[in-house]
C-alpha cells in the first residue's frame, strides 16, 4: 500500500456530513485545489465516454483526493444492487465487481439519498464487510448520484488505509467528481433508453406481418422492412432507392399521390390517412396483387417522407371467395336436399316413359353431356337431377341456371363470375356457377333462351375446360359436366340463325326427348293418385281416390302443360274441395281434347301428327288466354297467369310471344 497515502491526517471520530450542510458558505469553489481539480476533468475526460469517461474519471478523483480507492457504481434497484462502472484500488482496476447494498457503507448514502463521511475507524461500524477487511479500508467517504427524476442512479465513493478528514477543498473536488459522474450516467441510461427502444421498435417492425414501406418525397424507397421484402418479392438491395410507383398500377399511382397532396395540406398533428380503395401493386415476377393501405408523414432534418402500411389482401380474399363458394354451394345443396326430399320417383308405366328410364340409367354413368328436349311441365328438371344423383359425380354439388330468368347482360357474369369493378355495380367479387359446379353437375334449363354471344364463350369453356371471370385476366380450370334442358327445337334454331350449331352439337351428345303426358296413356291416373295422396298429407287432409268420372276427365284433357298442369289441377281441386272428394269443376278447365279415334290413330304418321299439333296450339292458346284473365293480366307473381299454369313466367313470355297473344 503506498504510503503517500496517508500523511499528517488528524484523528476524528467518525461521522456524516449531510449534502446540503456540507456545502456551507466556507466552501471555497474558486480555490487554487478546486481550480486544479476542475482542470484534471476536464483535461482526463474531456475526449472519453462511457466506461472509459468512468476509468478516468475514478482515476483522477483517487489523484485528487489522494486515496487509496475510488469507484463509481449504477445502481440496481430490482436486485438492491451496486454494479461498477470503474473500480480503482491502489494502483490496480477491479473488473466486474458487484455487491449488495445491504450491509456496507453505501447503503446509508443510497437509502437516506445523502453524502456520507467516515473519516476513520470504518471497520468498527462495518465488521462484517470483508471486503473492506480485506484491504484494510480505515475511512470512506461517498454520494448518491441522483438523476433528473430525482431517482437514484448510482453511487459515486473513495476509500482510504488512513483517516480521511472532510474539508472545504476535498467536499467542492468530491461533489464536482460527483456531478460529471451524475451527468454521464444520466447521458448513458438515455442513451440506452433510447437503442433500447430502436431496438424494439426495429424488432416489431422487422416482425410484423404487414409490410412496411418509407419513400421520400421523390417516392424512392428509403426504407422497409422484412414482410415488404417478400410481399414485393424482391430483396431490400433491389428495392432502396428504386422508385417505388413504378410498382403500382397507373391509378393506384395517381391516387397515392393524390392522397401524399392531401397529406401535405392537413396540419402536423393529422398527417396519416387510410387508402379506402387500396393500392393496386405488382410483384418482381410482375403478378398483380391488391393491398389494403395506411400512409403517414413525417418531416426529419428538413426532408419528407411518407410511410406506407400494406396488407396483400390475397389471402383475405381467396378466404372470402373460398367462403362464398362454400355457403353457394351448401345453399345449393340444401336446394337439392329440398327438392330430393319433395320429389318422389319419376311415376309412369307408359312404354314411352319407361324407354326414356332406361336411356337416363344408361347415360347417368357416363360423363357425356346430355340434351333435355320436351315441352313445358315434362319433367325436365327431374330428368336432370336423376342423371346427377345416378353419376359418379353425385357427391358433388347440381347447379342449376335458368338461362330464361337472368338478363342477357348479367349472364356472362351469372355463368362465370366477375371481379370486383368489373362493371358497375360489381362492389363485390363473386363466384361463377361454373366454378360451383366444378366436379359437379350444370344444369342449364331453357338453353334456347342464350344469346349468341354468349353461346360462343360457353362453347369455349365447354371444349376447353377454363373461363376468365368478367374483369379478370386469370384462367381458372373447371371440371364440370354439363346436363342442358329447352322446350324448343333446337335444330330448327339452328336452321333459322338463332342457335350455332357447333354449340348444339356439342350440347347433344346424348339427346333425351321427354313425352309429353299425352303420348302416356295411363299415367295420368297413376300420377294424379300420387299428386292427391301427397298434396293431402300437405293439406293435413284426407281424399278419397279418384272417380272414374275423375280419371276420365282427366285424361280426357290434352294436358299442354303436361305433368305441372295436372299437380296444379289436382291442388286446386283439393283447395276447393269442401269434403273428401275432389272437386274438378272448378279446377279442369272446361275444353279438353277428345281422346284419338281408332281412324285417327290408323291415319298416316305424318297427318296425324299435324292435326295433333294444331289442335294441341288452339287448346294451349285456350288455356293460357283463361288464366290471363283469371289473373286480371298478370303473367307473374302471387296469383299471376304463370303460377296458375305452373310454369315459370320466363317460359310463359315466351309461350305468349310464341302465340302471338298479349296481356
């Protein structure tokens, strides 16, 4: 131990001096000590921060004091705590040195937050310390450094193998040491404070999901971050500095600086906005995708930048196509469930009806597109779905489109969907039929009614297996086996220009011509029993079985609207019904057909067949004229002409039209 250290020191017992005492008027702070101490601060630390501020710091103050030890500590609360910045003893650097508050010197100038002098006999007030023991430390002298907040930082303390009396000169050197020491701490911890909240805030940038994008005013990356990297698909050394609007569709250009104008305009404290119609982007590999946008600005050093938050609304909204599909798909299906459950077996024992079976079980098993002819009310929607649920395809969704009900403007998006601004009114993407139907079954009913537009793009997706939805430039691939149905003679269609012909080729690969209920003698009584029994079980009433004076009438009637017609005759006459037996007065409009003569059914095919047609005109004429004026003209709706046939008012326009009669 140098024993300089410890030359002509009075003996004192020992005591504390409290701050503000200890800084009395006697305190000379321009003396020639003082004066000398302040340069050695200044001339020792003047160039250092940090750790090597303190080792110098500690250093000097152990010179000017002349002690054995000096040491500036910051101090832990969690723990209780004092971990050294620097630690000089004798001639010597203590590293890494740590110790609890409790129990030592320091505790009395941490916990009272005072200076605290011991001028000697320092081992008798702290036997226990054995570090102190250990260099025989006789007086200590140290000071809390207290921060801005008034909290406690640190400690700042000497040590000393003799007595170590207080004087002005040794209290001004000591609190001068004290208040640098105090100042860089304080630097240090903000300093920390703050790369501690970079850091986090780099680490939540770097870990959000979202990508985020800075540009300045030239729209030049500046900035982004590791999600932005892989949504642009594209590495942040070819991205910096690139101009980020040539990654935006034209508009999506013009309206993001649209919005950097409002930005601009708005006062400091509102410069954030959210793009309501997001941005139209690409990537690197130049595939388009549309993001959901926040901008921000912020003004540093005199520039502008502008931040930009991006969701690839991708995921989002395969999400929501995939559950629009889905809940199309389960409502069709609940459709199908319905009609499954409403419909019973396809009834007849006609030879016609029964070759038209046995051509439905074969074709059911292929995957050939099948052609559904026959009039109105023949069934042949109930044809169509025997198909579906006797195919391999059974498993997978019917959809049906009645290309009579939808308007020839909206068909192209009927069949196969459209993007969201696809046209106007188009808010909202949606799923075509085709892509519902996909590993399914189509029904097209009334195909005849398909504009020729139209029947050219449905003729493609039938050879070619894809469509693009309506705005859209992305192919989708679609499995669909197709089942079309009509009323009209498609091949005289053809004839008169108003059908391709290569459509209808393609369409009747496997042609299926339902008969009419005329030409199945003996079906009509065996289909009105069944309509009785099941529209009584709906009535909640009970009939008794028909008449023969029932069932002759009723096949006395030529039946233009054929199956339909006769369930709707049969409900009618069991609403007016006021006892058990039907009443047909009301119901069976009052011409019928005579049934065919023995001469006519001998007469040649050909004459026959015309009477049979001109007579079958005039009698739907007949009928459809009644139940325009039953329903006061209406052709649709509750109570409507076209409820009273039982036929969908699509096909009635077109009957009327067909007929020449008018409301």
């Amino acid at each position: 131990m140098p024993s300089h250290l410890s030359v002509g020191w009075s003996r004192v017992t020992p005591r504390s001096v409290d701050t503000d005492r200890a800084s009395g008027t006697d305190l000379e702070t321009s003396s020639p000590e003082v004066d000398a101490a302040l340069r050695r601060i200044l001339e020792g630390t003047a160039a250092k921060t940090g750790a090597e501020f303190f080792a110098a710091l500690v250093e000097n103050l152990a010179k000017a004091l002349g002690t054995a030890g000096a040491w500036v500590t910051e101090y832990v609360p969690e723990h209780d705590r004092l971990n050294a910045l620097a630690f000089r003893l004798f001639d010597g650097w203590l590293e890494g040195f740590t110790a609890q508050v409790s129990g030592t010197p320091c505790e009395v100038a941490i916990r009272e937050r005072r200076l605290l002098h011991i001028p000697e006999r320092l081992l008798d007030l702290y036997p226990n310390d054995e570090r102190m023991g250990a260099v025989g430390a006789v007086s200590y002298m140290g000071v809390p450094l207290i921060g801005a907040d008034g909290a406690v930082m640190g400690h700042l303390a000497v040590m000393h193998v003799a007595p170590l009396p207080l004087g002005p000169r040794m209290l001004a050197v000591f609190r001068i040491f004290a208040s640098r020491a105090a100042a860089e701490l304080s630097r240090l911890r903000a300093e920390r404070s703050l790369r501690e909240r970079e850091e986090k805030l780099a680490r939540l940038v770097e870990s959000a999901m979202d990508a985020i994008v800075e540009v300045d005013a030239e729209l030049r990356v500046t900035q982004l971050n590791p999600a932005a990297e892989v949504m642009l698909g594209a590495r942040a050394t070819e991205l910096l500095g690139a101009s980020f609007i040539e990654r935006m569709a034209q508009e999506s250009g013009a309206e993001l600086r649209r919005c950097i104008g409002e930005l601009d305009a708005r006062d400091p404290g509102s410069r954030s906005l959210w793009l309501t119609r997001g941005l139209a982007l690409c990537r690197t590999s130049r595939e388009p995708f549309s993001a959901e946008a926040t901008l921000a600005r912020t003004d540093q050093n005199g520039a502008t930048y502008y931040t930009l938050i991006l969701r690839d609304q991708s995921d989002r909204l395969e999400a929501e196509r995939r559950i629009q599909s889905l809940s199309a798909e389960a409502e069709y299906l609940r459709e199908e469930i319905d009609a499954v459950v409403r419909a019973d077996a396809i009834l007849g024992q006609s030879p016609a009806l029964q070759q038209v079976l046995a051509d439905t079980a074969l074709v059911a098993a292929a995957e050939s597109t099948v052609l559904i002819q026959g009039e109105t009310g023949t069934g042949k929607e109930l044809f169509a779905r025997a198909i579906h649920r006797a195919s391999a395809r059974k498993d997978k969704p019917l959809v049906k489109v009645n290309c009579a009900a939808v308007p020839a403007s909206l068909m192209e998006s009927e069949f196969f969907g459209h993007e969201r601004g696809a046209f106007t009114g188009a808010t909202q993407r949606r799923v075509g039929r085709f892509v519902l139907a996909h590993g399914g079954t189509l029904f097209l009913d009334e195909i005849g009614e398909l504009p020729l537009d139209l029947q050219a793009k449905l003729l493609r997706v039938l050879q070619e297996g894809e469509l693009e939805p309506v705005g859209s430039s992305k192919t989708i691939k679609v499995d669909v086996r197709i089942v079309a149905a009509t009323n009209r003679d498609l091949a005289a269609e053809v004839r008169a220009g108003r059908f391709r012909e290569d459509l209808y080729y393609r369409l009747s690969v496997f042609p299926l011509r339902l008969p009419p209920l005329r030409e199945r003698p003996g079906d009509v009584e065996r289909l009105a029993q069944a309509f009785v029994e099941r529209i009584g079980r709906r009535l909640g009433r009970t009939f008794l079985p028909l008449s023969r004076e029932c069932i002759r009438r009723l096949e006395a009637y030529a039946w233009p609207g054929n199956v339909r017609e006769l369930e709707n005759v049969i409900e009618r006459a069991a609403v007016i019904s006021r006892d058990a037996r039907l009443n047909l007065d009301r119901a069976l409009p009052d011409i019928a057909a005579e049934p065919p003569t023995p001469a006519a059914a001998s007469a040649p095919a050909g004459e026959a067949r015309v009477l049979r047609a001109s007579e079958i005109e005039a009698l739907e004429r007949d009928n459809v004229q009644r139940a325009l004026v039953a329903a006061n003209g209406r052709v649709s709706g509750t109570g409507g002409a076209a409820e009273l046939l039982g036929i969908p008012a699509s096909t009635l326009a077109s009957r009327m039209k067909a007929l020449g009669l008018k409301r």
